[in-house]
C-alpha cells in the first residue's frame, strides 16, 4: 500500500511538470525594446504633436479669418448707414439753403414796406418832419433789421457742413458744432425779424436744423 500512494505521487509530479513544460513552451518570448524602437516611438509621439499643433493653428487661423470678415462686414454696414445718414443731413441743408435765399430775396421788399408804412403815417398824422431827420431815422430802423451778416453767416455754415460730409471720415462732432452755429443764427434771425415772412423763415430754418442734428447724432 505505501509503494501504490508513492506510485501515485510519482505520477502527479510528472503530470504538473509536464504542464510547466507546456506553458513555457507555449508562452510567447518576451522580445527586449531596441533602440530602434525606441527612436519610432518617439517619432511618432512628435507627429502626434505636430498633428496637434498643426489643427490648433488651423483653427486659429480659420478664427481670424472669421473675425476679419465679421469686422469687415460691420465696417461696410457702417459705411453705408454712414452714407444714408449723410445723404439725409444733405436733403435737409439744401432746404435750408432755400429758406435763407428765399429770405435774401425777400428783403429789399420788406425794407421798402416798412419805409412806407412809416412815412405813410407820419402823412396821415399831418406831423410835419424834418426830411434830414427821417432819413435818419429810416436808415437807423433798416440798420436794426438788417440780417445780411445772419445770411451770409448761415451761407458760410452750409458749405462748411457740404465740405465736410463730402470729406468724409470721423465727423460727427464738427458737425454737431456747425449745427449750434447754424441754430444761433437761425435765433438771430428770429428776433431780429420785423414782418411774418422772416419771422415763418427762421422757424423753418430751426426746424431744419433740428432734424439735421438728431441725424448727425448717429454719425461717427
């Protein structure tokens, strides 16, 4: 009985080595990195980058291009909104440059009206006048009503106004300026105004000048 167990445990050990045989054999070699493996790996790991690199710069690069073609785009939407604006300050100004020539015109009239008027009451009263006097007082009357100077001024703006939006660029607050130039010329003509024909002109030259103003408040 003790040979057939130590028969036994002979034949287990020859079966567990025979297995260890097997599985070394079978195992696949373990093959030691070279250096030239080392050199691909590492060639490969700097493609990878300059892959990376090479799409981040794309990107960037197709970024610009977007953002310069959005920044181009807003420049000619603001040049033209620009002309829009300018064409309209320019209908309105030309308006204005009626109203001051139909002013001009009007004038010579209404000095001799009032030169009538004046001697024409003083016959009716039957007052006896020195001629040296009231020709004097005549010609201190058209002095005080005299808006030459206000017309020529208001000529004056109008083609500064003209020769800057014909300029172009940044003009915006030149021409807010001239705008407060015209107004005060338009309030001097107002209140030196002796007949309702000036008096209606310098209301419609500061409606005018109104409307342009609020137009050049968008203007650059």
């Amino acid at each position: 009985m003790h040979q057939r167990a130590a028969a036994h445990q002979a034949r287990l050990q020859r079966h567990i080595q025979i297995a260890i045989d097997e599985a070394i054999v079978t195992e696949p070699p373990r093959r030691i990195a070279q250096r030239d493996d080392l050199r691909m790996g590492s060639g490969i790991v700097r493609g990878n980058r300059l892959i990376e690199a090479f799409t981040d710069n794309h990107a960037v690069l197709h970024q610009h291009r977007a953002d310069r073609h959005l920044a181009q785009r807003g420049a000619l939407i603001r040049q033209r909104e620009g002309a829009a604006l300018a064409n309209l300050v320019l209908d309105r100004l030309q308006l204005v440059a009626a109203e001051v020539q139909a002013t001009r015109d009007v004038l010579p009239q209404l000095m001799q009206q009032q030169r009538n008027r004046i001697t024409t009451r003083i016959t009716d009263l039957g007052v006896e006048v020195d001629p040296g006097r009231l020709e004097q007082e005549l010609v201190y009357l058209a002095q005080k009503a005299d808006v030459e100077e206000e017309l020529d001024r208001l000529d004056t703006h109008i083609a500064e106004v003209r020769r800057t939006l014909n300029k172009g660029g940044p003009c915006g607050r030149r021409l807010d300026f001239l705008m407060q130039e015209l107004n005060r010329e338009a309030n001097t003509l107002s209140s030196k105004s002796q007949s309702a024909t000036t008096t209606q002109n310098a209301v419609e030259l500061k409606v005018l000048i109104e409307q342009m103003r609020e137009q050049i408040q968008n203007i650059e």
